[in-house]
C-alpha cells in the first residue's frame, strides 16, 4: 500500500498543478472577486478594481459571469490555458462591488504581496498559491498523521482528493486551501497532542482565514476541555472569537458574513416547502462537491453520478461503525458542521431568495478532519476494503476523463 500511496501522490500532484494551467481565467467560482481582495488589500470595504473588470471582459467566460460584465461567451476566443497568455490588459474600466470583500484578510496576505501587476499574471500566481498550500498539507502534516494511522488512510485520503470537485475547489483563486492547510495542521497538532500555545494559536488563525474554519475551532474547544484545563478550553473559545472585532473594525458583523449584513429576502413558506429547500440545498451541496462544472456549471453525464452511487452504497454496505476511546470532540464537531451548514442553506435563502444556492466546494477545506473521522468511527474488512480501493481507482480515473471531455466540451464550443 505504501506503493499505491506514492503512486497516487504523484497523481494528485499533477492533476492540482494541471488544473489551475488548463481552467479558463475568471472560471473558478468568484475569482475575480477574490482576486481583486488580495490586489487591492486592505482593511475596509472597496470595490473590484477597475484593470481586473477589463480583464474579464477582455476573456471569454461563464453566462453567470456574463450576466454582470459582458464579457464574450466561451467558442468566441480561445480559452483552454489562456492563463499562460499575458496579454497586455486594455485601459482599466469602471469599477463594480466585490461581494468577496468581506472575507477575513489572513489568506490573502501573501498575495497581496506578490509584485505583478497582469491581472491575468496574478490570477495565475494566487491559483498556484493555493495548490501549493495543498502540497504542504500533503506532504508534510498529513503525511505525519499517515505514520499513526498507516498507509492504507493516507492513499485513501490521496484517492479522494482524485474527486473532480477536489481540484475544482482547491486549484482556484479563493481561500478553501488554506482552510484545507490549517485544518490538515489541527489534526496533527491533535495527534500529537501539541501543548495548549499551539492549540490556542490554531484556534485564533482558523477564522481568520474563513468562517468555514468554526467546525474544526468546536474540535479544538472540546479536545482542549476534555484533555486539558477548562481555563485552557476557554482560552482557545475566547481566541476563536477575535475575527469579530476584528471583522467589525473593517466595516462587517457576525464575522462579515454576507447573508447576515444585508436585509433578508421574503421568506412565507410553509414547512413542506422548507423541508423541499433544504433536501435540494443538500443533494446540490453534495453535488456541486463531487462535481461543481467551475462557474459554468457543466453538468456531470448521468452515467457517472449513477456510477458513483452505486459505488458510495457498496462502500456503506461494507462498513462497520466502532466507537473509539475519545469520541466526543468528533461527534460535537461533526453536529456543529452540520447545524451550521443547515444555518447557512437558510440565510442563504434568506439573502438570495431561492434555495440550492450554497456550493460544495465549502467543504473541502474539512477534509483532513473527515479523513481522521472515517479512520477512526468506521472500519471496513481488508479484502472488501481493497476491492473498494481498486474500484475506487478506476472510477476516479473515469470520473476525471469525463471531467475533462466535458470541459473541453464547453471551452471550445463555436
């Protein structure tokens, strides 16, 4: 298995450094956005600079992205790797609002630093930013963790991150790497039961690189509180807390949260409808998580979503629930990830006026912490375990043949 896990680690190295050269610019979800936060850093609220507006329109891109800045439909230019085209960008134009603005500053610190001035060159730049915080993750804290748990999770970790949605999410301009980093960090500070400083200094750099970071933050209190002083526990809670005021003294509440710094849509449905908005926020969450189309949604073919089903129901057949020693601080972590998830599809709802809005790409950033769970609350018989494995394999190889034949499908579309 040490082999396999190699073997794989190549693989998904590859396939992340592959990603962000191939997808078009301005194609990951919110991009522009997110690029335009690390340009012009700062700590109040400020528009998308005007340069990057032009450098959009200048690029064929989504329908959704069009929308808003009418840039030209994909087929009307080439778009496949034209992020390693930096062409001069035309006369800044008007600025627009950036709905990004209100993320926490800690991600886009380096880049804010970077001296390029291309908005095409930068976006590259942040894109591989963010796999290379997923290389430190995999290479180092992980692969420590791998050493308590074995070969057999670290190669199963590395098959997962084979999921289309994987790359997808974290090979983009946004901050869900450096979630997946820190949280890759947590779980190795936990399994070496690091000293409360370190604990506490985790907890206070989490949230402010996202509020997505508030599951692992529940972990950290509840392992403090049950290996540790309650003094201790607190200290980490109090920490946590910092983006607040911090969030508050740039112009933001409740963490700078977008949905809950506006005024809410209408919202008179019945319980039926509630309980219907919440079972479609689920399936596109998890969805959009397997396979999200980058902004323009490509839509995975049907054959393969019934493959991966059936494949997920063989894998739950097959496995075994056990309890270890210390499970609470999973458990109540796992409920606070899922109550907030919940909460968020609502005041998603809420603030759009329409349910399913909510991506699966926020999850990402937990998937060191759902490794440790899977290895440690589940466990499945070895010979089922590497008939599983090798499936598993095949099927992620087909799943990313068809990711790209799709894309390729819409990229170059006349």
């Amino acid at each position: 298995m040490r082999t396999a896990a190699r073997a794989l680690l190549f693989v998904v190295l590859v396939r992340f450094v592959v990603h962000p050269l191939y997808v078009p610019a301005y194609e990951g979800p919110d991009e522009p956005f997110h690029l335009a936060h690390a340009t012009d850093f700062g700590w109040t609220t400020a528009p998308v600079d005007g340069t990057i507006v032009t450098s959009v329109v200048a690029h064929p891109c989504s329908a959704d992205l069009r929308r808003a800045l009418r840039c030209p439909p994909f087929g009307s230019a080439p778009a496949e790797w034209n992020v390693l085209r930096f062409d001069a960008p035309p006369p800044a134009a008007g600025t627009i609002p950036n709905y990004e603005r209100h993320q926490p500053p800690a991600y886009y610190v380096i880049p804010s630093l970077l001296p390029i001035g291309n908005p095409i060159a930068r976006l590259l730049a942040m894109r591989l930013f963010s796999v290379a915080l997923i290389f430190i993750a995999l290479l180092f804290p992980l692969r420590a963790v791998a050493r308590s748990r074995g070969d057999e999770w670290y190669a199963a970790l590395l098959l997962v991150m084979l999921i289309p949605g994987a790359a997808e999410s974290l090979a983009r301009c946004a901050n869900d790497s450096a979630v997946f980093l820190w949280t890759a960090v947590v779980v190795w500070a936990l399994d070496r039961r690091l000293s409360t400083t370190w604990l506490v200094l985790l907890a206070a750099i989490g949230p402010l690189i996202k509020l997505t970071a508030i599951p692992i933050v529940a972990l950290l209190i509840i392992w403090t509180l049950m290996n540790r002083s309650r003094l201790q526990a607190l200290g980490v809670a109090v920490v946590s807390a910092l983006v607040l005021p911090l969030q508050w003294l740039r112009g933001f509440h409740w963490g700078g949260t977008v949905e809950l710094n506006a005024a809410p849509a209408p919202f008179n449905e019945t319980l039926l409808q509630i309980a219907k908005g919440l079972a479609r926020s689920g399936y596109t969450f998890v969805k959009t998580g397997f396979w999200l189309g980058e902004w323009s949604v490509f839509r995975a073919p049907a054959w393969l979503l019934i493959a991966v089903a059936l494949f997920a129901v063989v894998a739950l057949v097959s496995m075994r629930v056990r309890r270890p020693p210390q499970w609470q601080p999973n458990v109540i972590a796992l409920l606070v990830a899922i109550a907030a998830t919940l909460a968020w599809f609502v005041s998603h709802r809420l603030f759009w006026g329409k349910w399913g809005g909510v991506g699966g790409w926020y999850a990402w950033g937990w998937l060191p912490w759902l490794a440790v769970i899977a290895h440690d609350f589940v466990q499945i018989e070895p010979p089922r375990r590497r008939t599983l494995f090798v499936a598993g394999v095949v099927l992620m190889i087909i799943a990313n043949v068809a990711w790209f034949a799709a894309a390729h499908a819409v990229y170059r579309q006349l």
